[in-house]
C-alpha cells in the first residue's frame, strides 16, 4: 500500500505568531496582511497557548455600537467576553486543536472536519509549534497532474503485488478518476487493484474494467438443441 504522507511534508514551516500581549488591532493587521484566517498565540518558549481566528474578531465589531441585552448575554457569555477584549490573550481561543508532524494527511483532515477548523498548529511533543498546516495544503494532493497520478498508480500496483503480472495492466486517469484496463490473469486480485489505487493521494475515484482473455462461452441451452 502507497505510504501516506504526514502533515510534516505540507506544513508552512514559517508560521507567523503573536503572543498574549499583542494588541487587537495588531492581530487584525496580521491576519490582513498574511491572508490567513487564525494566527497562534504562544509564550516566551514558543510553547502554543492559544489561537486567535477571525471568528474571534469579530465581537468587537457585532457589540461595537451597543450594549448586549440580558438574553445576549446568557447565550453568548464567551462571545460578549470578546467583544471587551484589547489583546490576543483576551480573544483567544483555548484549548487549541493541535496536530502532530507525523499525522497523515487524512488524519488531519479528520480533525479540521471535527473541530470546524481551517488549519491547525503542527506542535511536538512539548506543545512546541513547529508549523502550521491549512484546508489548502491538504488539498495540493488533489492538483497531481492525471498522468502523473497514473504513473503513480501503476507504481504501486508493482509494489504492492510483486507477484502478480501486472504487465497486462493499462491506467488512464482523467479529472482524477482512475481507469484499470487490460488483462490480469490472476482475477482474485481484483479487489486489491481497486484498493492499492484509491490510496494514491489524489486519486479521486477508482474503476476497474478488466478483460478476460480466457473467459468461455456459456454451453447453449440444452432446449434450444430441439
């Protein structure tokens, strides 16, 4: 089977960060500036003790012009909390869902779908950031380009079934639907070909329409005969 890839190879490596201290307006700006949607906030060991998101800026604008009334409040404690707050330690987020390097791809994907996320921090085992990685860089496996995902499939086939001949085999991907062709004389392998392919990262679906070189015809129907 293909080895998943792990967070480590997509992660922005040069996260930008703010700490507790850093004013309102400052975080807005950074988040302008950078086009991202959550920046985290860490201490003076680099150790990740929050994340403000957008989501979290903007209290300050819905409370800005008038006071919450008393349901508001009741409901919407944390959010009214934010709307006073003038540093990213007052704003942030906490706890903060975290992923670690060697996570594969699809468990990060898990987590952001979880957690209702965009990106998460990438952190060791100390809490320490070490990247950031988004919806986006998860989604870069999907721009492989249709004949390199073919090449990629028919690569892992041979390495998945070292013993098969595989020779007889075509794959043609288009919008990244893998087509499996030709003729495989061992059909007990079906199943496989299907599943060594799907896990290609950026395979989208997969289909297997085999020949049958030596396929016979069906006896004729015995009435027929009279």
């Amino acid at each position: 089977m293909p080895t998943p890839r792990k967070v480590r190879d997509v992660m922005t490596t040069d996260a930008v960060t703010v700490t507790r201290q850093t004013p309102f307006k400052d975080v807005a700006e950074v988040l302008s500036r950078r086009r991202i949607s959550a920046v985290p906030v860490v201490d003076g060991n680099g150790l990740i003790v929050g994340i403000v998101s957008q989501g979290d800026l903007l209290p300050k604008e819905a409370y800005r012009d008038r006071l919450p009334s008393r349901r508001e409040v009741l409901l919407h404690l944390e959010e009214i909390e934010k709307a006073g707050g003038t540093t990213a330690g007052d704003i942030m987020t906490v706890p903060v869902a975290v992923i670690g390097p060697h996570a594969t791809l699809s468990e990060a994907a898990r987590l952001m779908a979880r957690r209702h996320v965009h990106r998460l921090p990438v952190v060791d085992g100390r809490e320490q950031l070490l990247g950031i990685v988004s919806r986006g860089d998860l989604l870069k496996v999907f721009l492989v380009s249709d004949e390199q995902l073919s090449a990629s499939v028919l690569a892992e086939l041979a390495q998945a079934m070292p013993d098969t001949d595989i020779g007889g085999l075509t794959v043609t991907v288009e919008d990244g639907r893998a087509v499996i062709g030709g003729v495989l004389d061992d059909t007990a392998m079906v199943p496989v070909l299907a599943r060594v392919a799907r896990a290609v990262e950026g395979v989208v679906d997969v289909d297997v329409r085999l020949d049958h070189p030596h396929r016979t015809e069906p006896p004729p129907d015995f009435q027929a005969l009279y």
